[in-house]
C-alpha cells in the first residue's frame, strides 16, 4: 500500500509535465485530481494524518506557484507545470486536511 500512494504521485508529477505540452484538454485536471485523491485516500487510510511536513509543502508549492511567473521564458512552463501538480496535491492537501480535523473533533 505504501508504495501505491507513491506510484500515483508520481504519475501525478509525469501527468502534470504532459499537461505542459499537452494544451487545451480537460481530462488532465480530472486525471490529477483522481490522483490527487487516491494519495489523500491512502494517506487517510494508512493513518497518516499527523504528517505536518505534508501540510507545510502544500503551503510552499502555493506561495512559490505564483512567482514562477517572473522568470523569463520558461516562467510559462513552470507555471503550468506548478499548476498541474498544485491540483493533484491540493487535491491530497483537503482530505488530509478533513482527516485532521475529524481526528480533532474526536479528540
């Protein structure tokens, strides 16, 4: 099970750098979102709600995605490409983020 949320992370990263390349279609957010949701799920499912770093990356990759846009001719590539993964891991981020708010409330 541990390595399944990893293989689906990383076939969320290979979709995102498709997504890059790959313009003008709408399955590649629904496919990242499934992903995203697949790690969320094994996360929440293996118990691993209490992982803060998780929180803390999410929170980097939202502050950094907007200033990818500065830097001269690749800002576009990695802006798409930031974009793709911040809606896989966002995705992963609210059900991790539900879970611990569950496991709060029951505290």
């Amino acid at each position: 099970m541990d390595n399944l949320g990893k293989y689906l992370f990383y076939a969320g990263v290979l979709v995102a750098v498709a997504g890059v390349f790959i313009t003008g279609t709408t399955w590649i957010p629904l496919v990242l979102v499934f992903l995203g949701g697949g790690v969320g799920l094994l996360k929440w499912m293996q118990g691993k709600t209490g992982d803060h770093s998780f929180i803390l990356a999410g929170l980097a990759l939202a502050a950094s995605y907007a200033a990818m846009t500065i830097i001269p001719v690749v800002g576009s590539y990695l802006t798409a490409f930031m974009g793709g993964l911040w809606t896989m891991v966002g995705t992963a981020l609210l059900l991790h983020a539900f879970k611990m708010l569950l496991d709060w409330g029951q505290a």
